[in-house]
C-alpha cells in the first residue's frame, strides 16, 4: 500500500490559471511542498468561512452534510486524495457508523470543506504530490506590492475610518449576502480592536 501523506489546508486564494475560480492550496505538514486545486465559488466559500470561523445566517450545503452524518452517528474518519488526471484530482471520505466502514467517493473540494468542518485528517500519496507539488517561494527579490496587497491596504485603511458600530453592521451585511471574503477582513479589523466577534 502506497504510503500516504499528511496534508494541512493552508487557504484559498484567486486563480492564476482559470478566470472566476479559486485555488485551494493544500501542502504537506512536514515540507514544503503545496498543492494547488482549482475549485468553484460555492466551494470557495464553504472553505473560507470555515476557515475564518464565520458563522453564515443559515446551514449551508456542507454544514448540513456534517449535522445530518452526526445526527445518525456517522463519522468521518478521513479524507483521501488518491488521484490526479488531466488536472482533477480524486478524493474518498472514509465513514464509520459503529459497525461498518464505507468509503464514498467525492469532489475533492467538497471532501475537504467537509473535513474541516469534522476535524478529520487529509492525506495524499507521495506521486500526487511528486506530479502537482510545487515550492511557493517568498517575494524577497520584489519591493513592490502586488495588487491583491494594494486592495487589502485599501482595505485595512477604510475599515480603520469606520466606528465599531457601523463595522458590525457591515460585517452582518456581509454575511447577510455571503460575502465571506469581505466578512472576514472587516472581522480581523474588529479582532485588532479587541471586540468579542
């Protein structure tokens, strides 16, 4: 049996490669290596409010995923990238009810949004990450800031002008309209003031 390799969800950033999509950048725990999966918006969203602990006004898709396998004493034990053709990488979620185990076959961005959720570990193989590795390296040689840098500065600068108050009432607004991305900057501002979110 191929050994399998741990992995960490490190976040999820705009596609370089596919307009109107988003990169879920997974890497290795103990190296360097990260791999890059191209996921759609819905995804996207389900991953990044996860991440940035936001919780949306009502159950979404994955959510509920999760409620419903715990409802009836389901659990998700892991999450499997087997393999990659073409680009598209395949995924198993391993399940346990008590007395059997079965594994299902997924999306491998809808396995992952759901492992979040539960906890459980994300492994790979080692040819994956041979074939879709890469080693992101740091930006030293460049003083010049990228134009996502430049929209987070313009950012941080507006939410700095705006009184708590009015940063809550955004900040539900956002999450009203499942704007996640935007819900999680003015969070980090309220966070830098030490409100309780």
């Amino acid at each position: 049996m191929e050994k399998r390799i741990p992995l960490k969800v490190y976040g999820i950033t705009i596609s370089q490669v596919e307009t109107g999509a988003y990169a879920l950048i997974l890497g290795e725990i103990d190296g360097p290596r990260k791999i890059p999966i191209i996921v759609g918006t819905p995804e996207a969203q389900s991953i990044v409010i996860q991440l940035e602990h936001i919780t949306p006004r009502r159950p979404l898709t994955h959510d509920l995923f999760q409620t419903f396998s715990q409802a009836f004493g389901i659990r998700l034990l892991e999450v499997y990238i087997y393999k990659m053709v073409a680009g598209v990488f395949y995924a198993e979620m391993l399940f346990d009810n008590g007395e059997r185990q079965v594994k299902i076959d997924s999306r491998t961005s809808d396995a992952i949004a759901v492992a979040l959720r539960v906890g459980c570990p994300i492994y790979t193989t080692e040819l994956i990450l041979q074939e879709a590795g890469v080693i992101i390296e740091g930006r030293e040689d460049s003083n010049e800031p990228t134009e996502e840098e430049e929209d987070e500065t313009t950012a941080i600068q507006q939410f700095q002008s705006l009184s708590t108050d009015e940063l809550n009432k955004r900040l539900q607004e956002a999450i009203d309209d499942e704007n996640y991305e935007y819900a999680s900057k003015i969070r980090d501002e309220l966070k830098k003031r030490g409100e309780n979110i």
